[in-house]
C-alpha cells in the first residue's frame, strides 16, 4: 500500500509538465504545516525543471512564550493550476523565547515532512496548499541528538499566499 501511495505521487510529481507561472518568490501564512502552531514564510524558487521547481522557505511564529523558526525546501510539481507539493524542514522551537539559555528555555527540534496539495491559477497571484505534515521532534541536548526519546507527531496544514515575479 505504501509504495502504491508513493508511486502515485512521484507520477504526479514527475510525470507532468512543471507550468512556466512558478514564480521568483512568495509570502505566506501557514497555519499548522511546518511549524506547531502558525508561520509567516518566504520561499525563493532556485531551480525549475521541466516537470517540477524547488524552493527554499523560511519562516517564523510565535504564539505566547514559543518561537517556531521552520527552515527547508519544497518541490512543487503538476500543470495548469494543480500542484503536488513535498516539504522538508527542520523547525528549532524555543518554548521561553531563550534559544541561547538550555536553562531557561525548553529547546527542540522537529523535522518535518509535508504532503501537500496546492491551487495556484496560472495567470494568478495567490496560491493555497492543503496537506499533512508528519514530524519528528528531538529535544537535543549539547552532547546527545535527543534527552528524551524522539517523538511522532502529525499536523494538518493549510496556507494561502501571494506570489511575487
């Protein structure tokens, strides 16, 4: 079933002509997706292919005493207004608003894969993902990878942003 499911999405993926309208760069606010709670993210496309794009992303929100800073890179494939969407991302996340003091903040970090579905109208300037975001979080420490045993989690996701030439 497994490879079934990622068979489907590599031809969706690979199998169709990347659309001339992926831009330079876009802002968006992403609620849940890569970061706990909510990002404001900029993506830069670097490269574009003849059937997909990649982009690098970066982001940040707070919410309280935590800051989430998501960091990572995301392949967008498809035609026409219609995109198969993949993310990876490690995302620090301070709870106390301290990444510099272990003592007074509780640090992690999750990497994070997302599975996405994006509407972005070939002619248009916005663009609105859906998807879900399986992560990992580690809670390093300055000599081991994770304190306490890592853990797995999901979240849902769903962005809406404006593109920029």
């Amino acid at each position: 079933m497994k490879i079934r499911l990622l068979s489907i999405f590599a031809a969706m993926l690979f199998g169709t002509p990347a659309s001339a309208q992926f831009t330079t760069s876009s802002v968006f606010l992403e609620v849940g997706g890569a970061a706990p709670y909510y990002s404001l993210n900029y993506a830069r496309t670097v490269f574009t292919g003849r059937y997909w794009s990649g982009q690098f992303r970066v982001g940040a929100g707070v919410l309280e005493q935590t800051l989430a800073v998501p960091l990572g890179f995301t392949l967008l494939g498809g035609r026409k207004d219609h995109h198969p969407e993949l993310t990876m991302a490690i995302t620090p996340v301070s709870e106390g608003l301290r990444f510099w003091d272990r003592d007074q903040s509780d640090f992690k970090v999750d990497l994070v894969l997302g599975l996405c579905y994006r509407f972005q109208p070939a002619r248009g300037r916005f663009h609105v993902s859906v998807g879900g975001f399986p992560y990992i979080r580690l809670d390093p420490t300055p000599t081991r990878l994770s304190e306490k045993k890592p853990s797995l989690g999901f979240w849902p996701g769903f962005s809406v942003g404006r593109l920029f030439k």
